[in-house]
C-alpha cells in the first residue's frame, strides 16, 4: 500500500497548484524509493524515461517556421478567411474540425493535425475570427473559452477516431498484451470495428457541445457588449 | 534510411541554438537559469541516443532532469521581451500576401501525409527510405523543414536566425510545460516498475460486486477511467484493469466477446485522458501553446464529453459484448 503514497503526492500536488514538474519529480522519487529501488535506479529510470519519451517533445521542430509565418500574419490573415463564410459559426467550424480530425485519426493520420501543427496557426484563430465577427469584440473570458474548445476538439477527434486504424498503437498494444497474456489470437480487425459505436457517440456528443457554445458565446458576449454602448451613450 | 535519431538530434540541436541566444538576451532578467534549461534539454536529447542502445549510463542524464526540474519548478527560468512584428505591421503583411501564408503552414500536414501513406512504403536497396516504426515522428519533423524552406522562400526571408527567434519566443512562452509530458512517462514508468498497478488492481477485486455482470462492466469501465487519470494514460491502465476485472470476469466468467470488451475498455481509458493534467501533452501543452491563463482550460472544455462517453463506453458494452 505504501507505493500508493506517490499517488497521493501527485493528487496533492496538482490540487495545491504546485509547479507540475516538481510535484512529478517527487512523486517519482517518493515511489521509487518506498517501491525498493536504490538512488541510482531512480536516476536512471529518470533518464531512461527521458530519452525513450522523445518522440512526445518532437513538435517542437515546428515551431520556427509557425513563429516566422506569425510574424508574418498568417493568424490574422485565418481571422479574415473565416469572415468570409458568413455561415460558418464558431461551433459549426470547430465541428467540421472534430470530423476531420477524427477521419483523418482513423486513415492512420495522426500527426497531421496537432496543437502545434494546426490548432494554434490556424484553427484557433479561425474559431476566433468567426466568433468576433457574429458577436463583435471578444472578452478575456470569451477569447479563452473558444480557444480551450479548440483544443478540446482536437484532442477528442484524435482520441475517438485513431482507435479505428488498425495500426495505432493502442489496438497492437491491447493484442499484444492479450495474445501473449492470455495464449489467445485477437485480431486488430475486430478491435477496431468495436471502436466504432463509441467513435460516433464521441462525434455525437462532442458535436452538439461545440455547437451550443455558439448560444454560449452569444449570450456571454451580448451582456459584455451592451453594457459597453450604453457607457458611451451616457456620455453624449 | 532516414532514421528518427537524427531528428532528436536536430531538435536538440534547435533547443542548444536556441539556448545560446537565451544566454545573451539581456531583456530577460532570468536568462542564465532559461538558457541552462534549455540546454540541458537540448544536450539530453542528443546524450539520449546513446541511452536508449545502452551504451551510456542513464543516471547522469536522470540527474540533469531533475535539475531541468528543478530549475523550472523553483522559478530560475524566464523570458525576455518579445522582438516581433506590430499588430498593425502583421495586418498589413497578411493584407500583402493573402491566402499565400497558408501554402507553408498547410505544407506540414500535407507533407506528413505523404510520408505517412506513400513515402513509408518506398525503400532503397531493400531499406525502407524511412525508418520502421517511426514513420509519423519522421513525417512530422520532414513536414516541418520543409514548411520553413518554403517560407523563407516566399517570404524572401534570408536570415535563419529570424525563425529560430520567432520558435525560441514560443519556447519561452511554454516554459516548463514543454517538458511536462517527458517527465509524466517517467512517472509512468516509475509507478509500474514499483507495483502501483498491482496495488490498484488488488483494490479494483476487492470493490467488484459478485454476481452482477452490469456492475462489472461498469467497474471495468470506470475503474480504467480512474487509473488512467491517476497515471496520465490509458495505456499503463489497461494490463492492470483488464488482468483484474477485464479477462477473468467479463471475459472468461461472463463469456463476453473479448475483441468487444477489450476495444471499448480502451476507450473508457480515453474519457480518463481527456481530463488528466496527467495526460500533459494533450491537456497542459495546448494551453501553454495557446497562451491560455488558466492551464485547464481544455480540460474544463472537455470534462462533460469525457463523462457522457464514459457513460456511452458502459452501455455499448454492456449492450453488444453480451
């Protein structure tokens, strides 16, 4: 029970708000040491985490040329796109965003959306733009919100479509796992399949929720703005 | 054979350049312990590669991620002023060039799938062009250098150094967040090899109803859900769950269809994803890209999904396994 201790750490530490890379380091140290291993086999499985963690730290190559294209204007020049389509709100745009993520999730196409890679040049300014241009001038609150719904969009197309693919390492892990575990022969076939139903629920569900944040929005904004005219009317 | 060391190589390269420039920007007032952090990542992503073939001891690499962290975690890392372009200057140069700012930016993706669905299959001499395995990451990182050729290309931009500096304020603005996901592996790693999972999973038989084919489905959904909170991932979650509750009641016991159980077990461990900082690279990185105040924000934004699905993982799989 006394590893357990290192979850605790962790739970207290996120719920305190303390710096999350310290809160993990102890955390590690904690379970490591009450778990049985010496020193230096914490050390080293801190640096064998690292080096075999690498690839999660990789979009960091896309960086330069996303900053260069900023500088450039290219998320003011997403914001302009978007009002062109008068008929595409926020939560419809966001939407066709979800589906395409999780179509693209379940061809095996991973990393061709990413917060990196789409969400922050593109997407983000994109669901921005449309909201501005039905609702005027977003508040801090509202400039949040569609941006944290932009991320959620990207995160449940991926999670509820690549379990489609037959490839991706979720289904090989659970038919290796199950295969050598248990002396049985899964196919990755039928594992996929069984990711279907709850795929279209994620849709779904995700999708009618990012359509009522355009009313959400809607009505936070109509508050925020009216109270602005009137100030000015009061002064003439 | 294009291999995906050399990529980490290139990353680490990038960060050390990248920290260089850290050491003499004087508008930050914390540049020496930003630039120590960043090169350390930068020097433990190249030292790395000897790591994992084993021919360099791990522990002074785990060493300096514990100053990483703790560099980070006391607050020796900052950042400088930004040295961009104006407001007014971006809408006059997106005005200039249009929708010709989209070529660069959709060349990642497009690049990335044309490794992923063509160039993975092409090999030379009888090596595959890329490396096996890797293909996404190699994807990525070609999608990437080629997207910045072709922007400073179009943009007539001669000077390396700019995008670097436009990546490095980026960088700056992630701060610690940026190595939050490497560090939770780790952790994930530490938990398993310490028997966190057995603990939990010994837990999980003790709450298991007798006699209830609904509830078990319910506590294997849900109890996949939690771990892969506690863990930061479904995947740490899923031998423990599924060798506790999974394969000996709903499998054996309940003669469930195991493709069924399995795949949907899965998913509930999904839902779990969606709302752990644990899961930092999809959660506590995009609010930090996205420059968000509160770092929970797409945790908020997903948090009612996760529970509905969680709900729809319990019904689906009480409904078709059985």
């Amino acid at each position: 029970m006394l590893v357990l201790l290192g979850v605790l750490v962790v739970v207290i530490g996120f719920a305190t708000r303390r710096n999350p890379l310290l809160v993990v380091g102890v955390a590690g140290i904690v379970t490591g040491l009450l778990g049985g291993l010496s020193p230096r086999e914490v050390l080293a499985a801190f640096g064998d985490g690292f080096a075999s963690s690498r690839a999660v730290t990789i979009f960091a190559i896309t960086l330069p040329v996303i900053g260069l294209l900023e500088r450039y204007g290219l998320q003011e020049q997403a914001r302009s796109l978007i009002a062109r389509f008068t008929k595409l709100t926020t939560g419809r745009f966001l939407a066709l965003y979800l589906l395409l993520r999780q179509v693209t999730a379940a061809l095996g196409l991973v990393s061709v959306c990413g917060p990196a890679q789409t969400v922050r040049p593109l997407v983000a300014p994109m669901a921005e733009g449309a909201a501005e241009r039905a609702h005027g001038p977003l508040t801090d609150k509202a400039r949040e919100k569609v941006r944290s719904f932009s991320a959620s969009a990207d995160n449940v197309g991926l999670f509820f479509g690549e379990d489609v693919f037959l490839a991706v390492g979720s289904i090989l892990l659970i038919t290796g796992f199950v295969n050598t575990t248990y002396d049985t022969h899964l196919e990755p076939l039928h594992l996929a399949l069984w990711a279907i139903p709850t795929a279209i629920c994620a849709f779904v569900v995700h999708g009618w929720r990012l359509l009522r944040l355009d009313r959400q929005l809607e009505r936070e904004l109509l508050t925020a703005n009216a109270t602005q005219p009137t100030a000015t009317e009061a002064v003439k | 054979m294009i291999k995906a060391e050399w990529f980490y190589w290139l990353v680490g390269a990038i960060f050390l350049v990248m920290a260089a420039q850290m050491v003499t920007d004087r508008s930050n007032p914390k540049r020496l312990g930003t630039a120590a952090f960043w090169g350390l990542i930068g020097a433990g992503f190249v030292y790395s590669s000897w790591v994992v073939d084993h021919r360099a001891p791990a522990e002074p690499l785990g060493a300096a991620v514990l100053a990483m962290a703790a560099l980070a975690g006391f607050g020796f890392t900052g950042r400088g002023t930004v040295r961009t372009t104006t407001g007014a200057e971006r809408a006059a140069s997106a005005a200039r060039l249009g929708n010709r700012l989209f070529v660069p930016a959709l060349t990642i993706p497009l690049v990335a799938m044309a490794c992923a669905v063509g160039v993975k299959k092409l090999s030379i001499g009888g090596e595959p062009v890329l490396q096996k395995g890797s293909e996404t990451i190699l994807g990525l990182g070609i999608g990437a250098i080629t997207a910045l050729v072709v922007g400073m290309v179009m943009l007539r931009e001669k000077r390396i150094a700019t995008p670097v500096h436009a990546g490095r304020s980026m960088l700056e603005a992630m701060g610690w967040a940026m190595l939050l996901p490497q560090m939770l592996a780790t952790l994930g790693t530490i938990f398993s090899v310490s028997g966190v999972g057995e603990e939990v999973g010994e837990l999980t038989t003790k709450a298991l109803p007798e006699d209830s084919l609904y509830l078990a489905v319910a506590v294997y959904c849900i109890g996949m859900f939690l771990f892969t909170v506690i863990m930061g991932n479904a995947f740490a979650a899923f031998p423990v769950m599924t060798a506790a509750v999974g394969w000996p009641v709903l499998i054996e016991q309940a003669d469930g269809n195991a493709a069924a159980v399995l795949a949907i077990g899965m998913l509930a461990g999904f839902c779990g994803t969606l709302v752990t900082p644990m899961a930092a690279n999809f959660n506590i990185v995009p609010a930090a890209l996205l420059e968000l105040k509160d770092q929970y924000g797409p945790i908020k934004a997903q948090l009612p999904t996760a529970v509905i699905l969680l709900g729809c993982n319990i019904a689906i799989m009480s409904v078709v396994a059985f």
